[in-house]
C-alpha cells in the first residue's frame, strides 16, 4: 500500500503556491498590497465580530428547573410524560417545557 496516495491526494499535490500565481498575475509586485487590501479589510472584519462574539459573558440561567419526571424506571417516566402532554398547554412551547 503506497501511503503517499493516501496522504497525499492528487488535488494537493498539483496545488502551487497561490502567492506565486498572484504575482505573475500582477506586473508591479507593489500593487500587490492594494489588490490585497479590500481583503485583509475583510477579514479584520470577521475576526472583529469572532471576537466579540467569544468575548461575551455567559448570562446566568434566571431560573432553575428541577427535572419532574426523575424517579422509577423508563417506562414510569414516559408515562408521567405522555400523562403531561394529554393535559392542555396553552403553546407548544408549553408542552415542550413539560417535557
């Protein structure tokens, strides 16, 4: 078994060096950096709201809910479910909670 293949799939090995290209592209190697730019800009952008995303501080939980179905075996607990969801909710969300 040949694990260069394996490792190696033909897209990666056939890739070159996109810097390479951009600059063959590009007569004046010093208009790489407004080429670039817009793109760099675009990604200080993304990483701005990773970071405020990752930055927030956790809400605590208002409230706690103990787990009204705990106890007996399996079967005990689902009927105790299916119990609750024949009584009315005023929402599907109300229904949900009960579960």
């Amino acid at each position: 078994v040949n694990l260069d293949n394996f490792l190696l799939p033909k897209e990666i090995e056939d890739t070159t060096n996109p810097i390479l290209i951009l600059e063959s592209e590009i007569e004046n190697t010093t208009d790489l950096i407004s080429v670039l730019e817009p793109e760099i800009e675009n990604l200080k952008d993304s990483i701005t709201i990773l970071l405020t995303d990752v930055s927030q501080t956790i809400q605590p939980t208002t409230k706690s809910l103990t787990n009204p179905f705990i106890g007996g075996t399996w079967k005990i607990q689902v009927d105790k479910m299916l119990t609750q969801l024949d009584t009315q909710g005023q929402t599907r969300k109300d229904l949900n909670q009960k579960i």
